[in-house]
C-alpha cells in the first residue's frame, strides 16, 4: 500500500510543480505584455528623425548656429518666457 501511496503523492508534487511553472510563466507574459503596452503608449508622440536648424543671436551679439556645433557634441536648448 506504501508504493501507491508515495507513487499517487509523488504525481501530485509534479502536477503542483507544473501548475506552479504555468502560473509563473502567464504572470511573466502578463508583466512584458504591460511594459511593452506602456512603452509603445509612451513613444507615440516622440519626434523621429534629424532635429530641425536653429539659429539666434547670442547676449554679446554674435550668431550662433546650432546645427553645427551639434556636429561637434550635444547641444542642450533652454527656452524660457518672461
């Protein structure tokens, strides 16, 4: 009677352990499912492509280009309103 016994628990313990990989597995595609969906919702509205020329006077009177010192490094623009 011990053999069926161990034999009907062991079956038991993988039928758990199965259940408990299935259900881990759907929560991980449940949770990559939602950052992709956030992701995508996020980056809908982003402009793509080379950013437009802009050019202006700097405080001392001198013209500035932005579009070619963005060719030698980053260029941060500030805009405010007064």
């Amino acid at each position: 009677m011990t053999g069926r016994t161990g034999a009907a628990a062991a079956r038991l313990r993988r039928a758990a352990l199965a259940l408990r990989w299935r259900r881990w597995a759907l929560e991980a595609l449940v949770v990559l499912a939602l950052v992709l969906g956030i992701r995508a919702w996020q980056q809908q509205g982003v402009a793509d492509g080379p950013a437009p020329p802009l050019a202006g006077v700097l405080l001392d009177g001198r013209s500035v280009d932005l579009l070619a010192a963005a060719r030698e490094r980053p260029v941060l623009v500030y805009f405010w309103a007064s």
